[in-house]
C-alpha cells in the first residue's frame, strides 16, 4: 500500500521466511485461551490491601464521586446514596454488597462461537491497540492521523493472529471518515475482517445502539437471543479525579441492559490526576471504578463488570505519562491484589511510552506484559500495536508484540514444565552417556517438532548468517512480514445474507444521518 | 575511539542528556544490593520437584559423571564413590550430606569494603557480560574481535554503572594479547579500573593462582589475611553431557583451598548436550553441578559454592542455542525451585539471541532478567552488554541492559508499594477534589523528585520533541551515552604502593613467561 522507504529498501526481500501460502505467512501458534498458571506476584501485605480497600471507601463515602450523568444521580438517589451538585457520596456497606453481585467469571461470545472468550479466573485474553489518533510505519517513517485504510488493516492483522483474542476498540482513528459514520464504517470493517468479540465506544447512545444492532446482526441472532448473554462489551475511562461523564455512563447502561459487558478502566496518572504515591493512585483508581460497577449492578444485579487499571506514572521532569516503569508494574500487581479482595475480573494494558519500536519500545512492553501476567489480569488491552503512550498505532509494533504474546502463550503450556518419567528422561540421559549428543537419538527425534516455542520475527540465526540475509533488524523483519500478511489476508467467512444485512443496516444508518457529533 | 557511522552521525549529538562533569555524565541510580521481595514463582509441584531429584539422583548413582581430572578421582575413591575410567558414580545419601554442608549464604569482599557482596538469600546482584570473542558496536557496524582497549572500555561501564555489582570475566576477550599473560593485562586492567569483586578464569593452575595473588595484593592482604574469606570466585561450566574437565576441576579446588567462592553452572542445551524436554536437561544440569559441589564440600566442608544454570533450547532448525525463550525461562524457574530444595545460592544470566542491540534483543534479555527474578536468582551473570548468544559483546546493549537493572532495582525498592496514611493520601485526594490536579499540591512537591524512576537512556519525549532531537532510536542514543561516559571516566582509588605492587607482579610473571597454553 505504500512505498518503501530506503532504510527498509536495503533489507532487500530475503529478510523474512516467505511461505507465501495464502493466510500461511507465519508458522504461529494455535488458537488459544491460555490459562495463567502462576502464582500472582503480591507486593502488598493483608495490612496493605486493608489499607487501599480502607482508603477507597473514605474516599467514596468523604469525597464522593461526580456522576454527569443525571440518570445515574438519580439511580444512586433512589439508592440511598447522597447526592449533591451531581457528586455522589455512597457508605461502604452498598458498595461492597454490589461489588459483590458482580459475577467473578463469564463469558462473552462473538459471530464465530469458536472465538468464545472466558473472562475471569485464570484466563488471559489479548486484545489489539486501540485508539491512537496516529499512526506510523517504517515506510512512512513518520507519524500521520489515521486513515480507514491502516485502521482495516490492523483488523486484519487482530483477525491474523492466533495469540489475539479480541478486537478492542478502533486499532486507529480512522479521522478520514466522518465521526458522525466512523462508527457504521469501522465496526462493518471490524465485523467482516474478524471473527472475534468486538467492542463498542461509549461515546453517545446513537453509537452504542448502532454496535450492539451490528454485533447482533453479526452473530444472526434476534433481540431477545442478542441480550440472553454477553456477545460484546464496552470499555470506559474515569475522568480523574473522582469524575464519570456522561456519554461513558450512559453507554454503560445501555450495555448492561440489554446484556452486555462492562470494563470500568480509571486512568489515573499518579502525580498529575492522582496523588504522587503509587498506592494513593491505585485507591483512588479503586474508588472511581467501584462506583461506577456499584451502580450498573444496582440496576442489574449479576450484570458482568471488569475493574481496569492504568494506574501509571508521569515522567516529573516534563509531565508526560510513562508506561511499562517499575511503578506501573506495581500498581498493576496492586491493584490484581484489590480485584482478587473484591472478586472481580482484572484488565490490564500492553502500553510504553516509546516512539518507535526499538530497544525502549520493547523493554517498555516487556514490563508492561509481565506485569499484565504476574498481577494475574484476565483482559490485556492494547497487547499489541502501541507506541507514544498510546498516541500511535504501529503494524511493525503490532507483530513484534505478537512474538512477545506467543511467547507468553507458550510459557503457560504446561509440557514445558511436565516432569514424568519420559520427560525426566533417565534412559535417553543414560542412552547418550558422556560423549554422544541428544540430536539425533529416538527421544530428541520424535519430540524436536513441537518441543520448543518457534519465533516468528525473531532471527535466531548467528551474526554471519544473519548479515548474509540483509543484516535486517527487527522492526524491519516486522515490516516485511505485515506486508505479507495484508497481501495475503483471507477474511473469515461469513454468511452472505448476514452481510447483506449489516450493509443494509450502515446505509440505513448513514442516510439517516449517523450519529450526532455535538456532544 | 571510532570513526562515527553516517546512521550514529545523523542523529546529531542532540540525543542524550549531556550533563558532562565528568563522572556523571547520567543520573543513574545509587549502588545498593537489591533485595528480591517477590515470591518465587514456582512451576513444580512438589512431586515435580522430587521427580527431577531423583532423576538427579539416578544419574549420579547409575550413569555418574566423568571428571576429567585425577586428583578428583582419586578424592571420590578416598570418599567411598565407584569411579571406572574417570567415571565417577556417587550414592545419593554421600551427595546430599556433602551438598548439605555448603553455606546458604556468604560475602564476596573486594579491595573495595563499601562494594561487598552477599551471596544468597534475597540479594540479586548483576555482572557484567563475560567472554564473548567478538565485539560489535554501532560506529563500527560490523563484529570483530575483541582486543584490549575495548575490554577496558567496557570495563569501565562495569565500575560506571551502580547497578553492575560484580566484574564477571572478560567482558570481551581481547584476542590481541597473548594467550600467556592475558590474564594478567586484563586482570591488572580490571582491578585498577573497578573496585568491584572480581573473578578469575579456571584455565590452568598459574592463571587461577596469579589472579587470586593479584586479588589478594589489590585488597592488601597477606596470603593468610586473603584466604580468610572469599574476595573473589571463579565460575566454571561442566562439559556437557555429564563430564567436568581438568582445569575447571583444578581450579575450583585452588580456589577453595584458598577459601574463595565457587560457581558451578552446567551449560545443558535440551536437544542437544541434554535431553529435548526441559525437565530433563534441569535434572541432568542439577547432577553435573552437585557432583562437582560435593567433591568441593568433601575437600573444604562449608566452602562456598554457587549452582548455576544454564539451561536453554536449542532452535530445532538449525541447532543454534536460543535463549529468553519460553523454554529458558521455566527451566531457571525450575532450577531455582531445585537450589531452594538444596540450599544453595543460585546463579542465572541476561543472555539473549539477537545479533544486535534492537527490539528482539531487548524481549529477550527482558525474559532472561524477568525469570531471573522470579526464580530468585542471586547472582546475575552476563546481565549487561551480551549479543548474540554470547558470542557478541555490545557497549550499546550494556547500557540498554543496564536501563532495565536499575528498573528492577528501583522495581524493589519498598517505598514503591507503601500503604501508609501519606502514600493512600486520602487528605491529598480531598484537597484537589474533583475538578484540580496534583501537579502543584504541597504532597506532590514533597515528593516528585524521588516519586519516580528516572530513565537514563530511554526517552520519554512525545514524537514531536523526540524528533525535534533528531528521531534517534535507542541504539543509537546508548552509543553517545557510551561516548560520554568512557570520555568521562574517572578510575575508583588506588594506593598508589598498591598498584606498583601490581604493575610489579605482572612484570615479573610476563618475565617468567606467563601461563601456559598448550593445555
């Protein structure tokens, strides 16, 4: 789709292994739910979760949360919760008693039920990027808003890869089309380029009806079938400090009611929307989703919520959030602890704060993802495809995040750590002695397929071989295979009356006007 | 030192953050020995953990280790172990009782008593990169052999670096100095270049008793004050599969004689020097290093002994070591599990695949450094500057190692997770409300300066500020950073009688001819 630019030009073509098979670009794993088998890493004592729980309630029931939302007022009036100049303050004791009708596992089903996702208990789900306004790739070699085009294709690479399991929100704006059809463009994209549970803004009523419509349509099913059980979810943002707004309440609602999840994700940066200290900015994170989960299972109790975090820090030299920090690492294992306390399924991120996908870029990521694991989260957001603290969307960065999820993915396969007798393996030891080798032995030959992770933008080459190829660097290699990828894409099949439909339904939509955009 | 490539030169010097005194040319953080606080993650069960034990077990008693090296075989007979042909078959109940009587914990003190080590425990330290034959770094673009001004230039980011706790081995091997009196110029260089505890290569009597005299004059002791207690260790790998050879052997037994430490790390590459499944290649690892560690204990009961593991997969295509994989992670957290289980101090490495220092290298090492935490590694070998699977040393990725030590430095340090009443600050949180910020308020101003890491290569600039500077990847700003510091650079103390005492005995032992190399 673009020209090449001379840095990637001098890879020549030999970078990547080119099986050019249709859809077979990449030997990568199989579809998966993996399953995290480790033991959450817990840096606070009981004393410390009693302490962050304690804090969260006197900031609900002291402080209070603004709800601009007057709906929602008025439900947590009814409620017997205070309510003055739109600030709610609510006691502990209903909090706690909703939070608790939360269920701690469901499940959310999209068009293709193959692609059915548990969300809770000891499953980790990874979703693509979602929502940078930008977007770069190393053949343009610079940052530009994104385009319906780039948005399409990093669909298809979230519908390519077997270690993503759902589409979040738009892998780019696409600031090309109209915001008032974005939505009927981007999601008929979504649903045709992807089989996998798909997401809906909370950005006016107008755009979550029209989502949930399509995913219904999507998934050929009527009304009452669509809201028996979750097919979808919307994922908001607080306004921190302590503020819901309206569009992002009210999307929630029409969400839960007719059946659908809810992620309540705070975005509080310690030291500019949060207090400075990590454990003050997780409590407060506490508190703004609390109250906002406390209030959807007030109007449907048992309806499925997941607490958020993005409790991060900023960089206090010039105020600039940063990713992937040891305080960010911390918050996110804090507040799994604080999930774990209130029963509740945990999202997480993939973020950094790097702005192309180099060095930083990936111990950024790395953090970010080990933390998403070691904090025992169940949604990993934005696992693939960020850059600039979430402000670009980059295809290079999409891929080589894929090789760390993959490897994650393997990492819980319990064969790697089976210890039976044919993997302790006495007799193949005893069989090679002390100056044979194990390559070609009958135990080596009939495992040495499947035996270890096989990378899939990783060159595992020597330093010979691998200049003799071009010399090619990572981001590179990644460059080369998204290419491949696009060119090959086959789309998931889908029934052609299904689609008729959903094009029916955006041309409806369109000539009457799409959505408002005076909100 | 170099010419500057046209990719460095294009950056302009723009790129990093020149505070140029001299010596602090960063803002890095401060020498301290990191405690590990984080509970192990554990992938054995306890059975799983008995199963590779008695694998371990059965290999010593039924298939035994060769030991190359006849004082150790004449000690096993004196022991009551079956040795037939160098092979040396022990029973598990002599093993466990003389593994029993290593210590649990120990210090390492160099010339310098401020830069004293303890081993075991919750301490994590890290050391330099060791023994790659090759050297690569951005202005030459191309690997060559080490030589000496390149081991001395990374050298002095081994004492430049607080977070680099030990000198390991030559951090490049400089190929320009005679094979004879290389130990002694790049043990004269190290130990005037850092004050760091040091280490001495097991290749041969004269160079383990050379490096352990000049430890003993760097520190000022006399022989009886120096084998008091560990100043130094050596580490030595097995050959596997389960074989040690003649000078490691040798060298260990010099050096506990002496009352130095020891590392004892079998490299077992499953699929090839071990079996394919990863159980097995930790439970043949564990064998050839406990043989070797019951020999010392039998030799010097409570010597201290380090177990080291360096078990990784090989990538099945080609049979080339890989490592950071999947594969290599659960194996360290295996072995860590294991040396739980025996009570030894457990050694671990920063190894990667990646030829250069670009994003597949950074997930690599992240994975390396990752597992290394969460088996509760205590000493980190090569955390800092390794390519290319060992083959590649790299100033650029030393440095870029050397962002992520400190993040896992600062990632322990309490203050981070503190759930006091200042750090849930639910007065801050009240003062700013639900329509201010936390930027200016008194709790904020209070602590912003230490709040935080502060990166020392990673640039946290938005896209716009970051290419106003130039657009400078990562690489790229760690190679000016390198400049500077080695332009910098400001040689710890050294009494003066003290280096002439070295200088003296390097003279007079290249006079004598050195070492031999026809071992």
């Amino acid at each position: 789709m673009d020209d090449i630019a001379p840095k990637r030009r001098r890879a020549g073509g030999r970078a990547a292994n080119p099986r050019r098979n249709r859809g077979e670009v990449l030997d990568q794993m199989p579809w998966r739910i993996p399953i995290n088998t480790d033991r959450p890493i817990e840096p606070l004592t009981e004393e410390g979760v009693a302490a962050i729980h304690e804090g969260a309630m006197r900031i609900l029931e002291e402080i209070g949360i603004v709800f601009l939302n007057e709906e929602a007022c008025a439900i947590f009036a009814e409620a017997g919760c205070t309510v003055e100049d739109q600030v709610v303050r609510m006691g502990r004791d209903w909090v706690m008693e909703m939070v608790g009708k939360a269920p701690r596992e469901f499940t959310i089903t999209p068009r293709n039920p193959a692609k059915a996702l548990p969300i809770g208990g000891r499953a980790i789900l990874f979703g693509n990027v979602s929502s940078p306004p930008n977007y770069w790739d190393l053949s343009l070699g610079s940052k530009v808003p994104g385009n319906r085009e780039q948005c399409a294709n990093l669909l298809k690479l979230t519908q390519y890869f077997n270690c993503i399991h759902f589409a979040g929100g738009y892998p780019v704006e696409p600031v090309d089309l109209h915001p008032s059809v974005r939505h009927l463009d981007v999601l008929f994209d979504k649903l045709t380029l992807t089989d996998k549970v798909a997401h809906a803004y909370s950005l006016g009523p107008e755009r979550v009806e029209d989502v949930m419509d399509m995913v219904r349509i999507s998934c050929g099913l009527t009304d009452e079938e669509f809201e028996a059980k979750p097919h979808m979810y919307t994922n908001i943002n607080s306004t921190s400090p302590l503020k819901h707004d309206w569009p992002m309440i009210d999307g929630c609602l029409r969400c839960i009611r007719r059946g659908q999840a809810v992620i309540v994700s705070p975005f509080t940066l310690a030291g500019a929307m949060a207090p400075v200290t990590m454990a003050g900015a997780v409590a407060q994170s506490i508190a703004e989703a609390l109250s906002a989960i406390a209030l959807f299972q007030y109007v449907r109790p048992g309806c499925p919520c997941v607490i958020g975090t993005f409790t991060s820090n900023v960089d206090m030299k010039s105020g600039a959030p940063a990713f992937g920090t040891p305080e960010y690492m911390r918050a996110t294992q804090m507040t799994g602890q604080m999930a774990r306390y209130y029963g509740l399924p945990l999202r997480a991120s993939g973020a950094c704060t790097a702005n192309v996908p180099d060095g930083q870029a990936m111990w950024e990521t790395s953090n970010s993802l080990w933390s998403a694991v070691q904090s025992g989260t169940n949604i990993v957001y934005h696992a693939a495809g960020w850059l600039e603290g979430g402000l670009i969307a980059s295809p290079e960065k999409f891929i080589m995040d894929c090789e760390m999820l993959q490897m994650i993915q393997r990492y819980f396969e319990p064969e790697v750590v089976a210890t039976g007798p044919d993997e302790i393996a006495v007799e193949a030891i005893a069989e090679v002695g002390h100056y044979g080798h194990f390559f070609g032995i009958d135990h080596t030959q009939a495992r040495y397929e499947t035996a270890f992770y096989q990378p899939i933008v990783s060159d595992w080459s020597n330093f010979e071989a691998w200049q003799a190829k071009g010399g090619v660097w990572t981001a590179e290699r990644a460059h080369l295979i998204y290419k491949q990828i696009i060119d090959g894409f086959v789309p998931p099949p889908m029934d052609e009356g299904i689609r008729e439909e959903l094009e029916a339904f955006v041309d409806r939509r369109k000539r009457e006007g799409g959505a408002p955009t005076d909100f």
